[in-house]
C-alpha cells in the first residue's frame, strides 16, 4: 500500500471499571489508503464502535486509551491533538456518521441554518457562500436544493440522513467514519445511500471506515475487510479474498451465518 491515509497501531483501549477494567479494543492495528473502504465486521460488543469513536477523537471516560496505541491521520498523531486543532481536526479531516445521525440534526434549525454553522465556523463562509456550497451539497445527495429552507422534520428518515452525510461531505473531509449508517433505514433506501456515497468518495477521493452488522452489504461496499472477536483483530484481507477463502475460524462461522452470502447472490 502507498503511504496509508489512516494508520491505528497496537491500538489497546479500557472501560475503566470500579472493580476491574474491561479490555475492549486489544491491540488492533490496521491501514487504510486513501480513497478506500475499510470495513469492521464482528458479533456485537467486539469493540468496532469503541475504535470508531477513539479515530474520531469522540471516545469519553471511562473509555481510556492506552499507552503505545497511536493512531495517525495523514500522518499526523490523532491521540495528540490539543482541543483547538482537535475542533478543526474533527470536521476538516474526519466526519462521523452515527445510526442515529439523522437524529443530529437540530429540528428547530432550517437546514440551510445547519449548513451555515458548520461552514461559517470553519470555513469562515459568509451567509451566500454557504448557501451556495448548501444547493451544491444537496444536490449531491439528490435533495433539491430550494428545500434548504425546510426543517428537519419536513424530511423522510432517509433524506434525513442523506442531509447529514452531505453536511459531513460540505468540509471534503478525508476519512469518514460510518458506524451503522443506515441501520435504521430500510434496505432500499440504504443501499442507495450508499451508492451515493461510493459515487461521492470516487469524485472526491475520500476514505471510509465502515461498520455495519449487514455482511452483504459490508462485502459488496468495502474494498477490504477486518474481522473483530472480542477486541482483537483476527483477520484482514481484501472483501472478496476475506469472502472466498476466509482464514479465521470466526470469519468462517460468520460468513457461514449468513446463508445467502454462499448461495453466490453477491460476488
Ligand atoms: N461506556 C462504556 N462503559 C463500559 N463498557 C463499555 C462502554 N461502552 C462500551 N462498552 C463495552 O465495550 C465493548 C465494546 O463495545 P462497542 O460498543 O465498541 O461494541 P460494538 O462492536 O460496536 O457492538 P455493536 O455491534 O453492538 O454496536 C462491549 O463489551 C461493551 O459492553
Ligand atoms: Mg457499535
């Protein structure tokens, strides 16, 4: 791989407990180039949101982050970034897309207000500007833009959250993180959200950190595939090399898992 856009190595990561700590993330190192896809598959509770939030610098006590885990962003060390370039750091370089992100948005807020805060605080773009670089993100995500006007609440789920990754995409950040992004959607909708968003990242060469508990849906996204088993990595590879000839245990009996994976529907 050429210089990696995302580098987290030996990164260990605690719930600092009252009797004892438990060890969520252990050890996990992986690379993601620019422009990728990188997918974290794995049972619930095997820490892949615990190092979404920690790559996004949004991880909160009792979550501690220990000793020797670095993780670097273009080269840059994430774990030591002072609160100011952390604010710039989190928009700029890294957007966040949450399961529940379509509920981020403020309801007593028009979106094109939305949009105006984000792009005045970091961009420093005056009232027209943002409207402008406003028409321009929603059209993108195929909202037509004279319903920048609207509120949260004049809007279906899914458009929802097609407005939410178009406010993440208005500062080109490089590396979006989506921890179950369309969960809560139905499976029309999310697989077209996603297609907008591949065609997204081929036209503006961002990379991805993918999770989501929909195989199918991991394997036809990602270019490459890490597989979590309580807190550990145990398995990396290319999404078709990792669904072809998985070599992890797990990853077989989680392949297995899914019957219509096998029955050569998707690759
Ligand atoms: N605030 C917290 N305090 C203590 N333990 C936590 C906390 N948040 C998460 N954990 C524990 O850390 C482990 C990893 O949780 P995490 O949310 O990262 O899992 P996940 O892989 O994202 O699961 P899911 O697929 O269900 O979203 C779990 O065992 C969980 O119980
Ligand atoms: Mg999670």
């Amino acid at each position: 791989m050429n210089q990696p856009l995302l580098s987290v190595k030996n990164l260990t990561i605690d719930y600092i407990g009252e009797e004892r700590d438990f060890r969520a993330v252990d050890d996990v190192s992986f690379d993601v180039a620019p422009g990728e896809v990188f997918g974290l598959a794995g049972e619930s509770g095997c820490g892949k949101s615990t190092i979404a939030f920690a790559i996004s610098r949004l991880h909160k006590p009792p979550a501690l982050i220990r000793k020797g885990s670095q993780i670097l962003l273009a080269g840059r060390d994430v774990l030591d970034l002072d609160p100011k370039a952390l604010a710039a750091f989190r928009w700029r370089e890294v957007a966040m897309v949450f399961q529940s992100a379509m509920n981020s948005l403020n309801p007593v807020l028009r979106i094109e207000d939305q949009f105006y805060d984000v792009l005045r605080t970091h961009k420093g773009m005056t009232k027209a500007e943002a409207r402008e670089r406003t028409a321009e993100m929603l059209r993108l995500v195929d909202i037509a833009p004279d319903r920048m006007r609207n509120y949260p609440h004049q809007f279906s789920g899914g458009m929802r959250q097609r407005i939410v990754i178009a406010i993440c995409m208005a500062l080109d950040p490089k590396l979006v993180v989506m921890d179950e992004p369309t969960t809560a959607l139905d499976v029309v909708v999310q697989r077209e959200i996603l297609q907008r968003i591949n065609e997204l990242r081929k036209q503006f060469g961002f990379s991805v950190l993918f999770i989501t508990h929909d195989l199918g849906l991991m394997v036809q996204f990602c270019d490459r595939i890490g597989i979590m088993l309580q807190g550990k990595l145990v398995e990396q590879n290319g999404a078709e090399a990792i669904y072809k000839s998985p070599q992890h245990d797990y990853t077989k009996k989680l392949w297995a898992s899914f019957p219509s994976l096998h029955g050569g529907v998707l690759l």
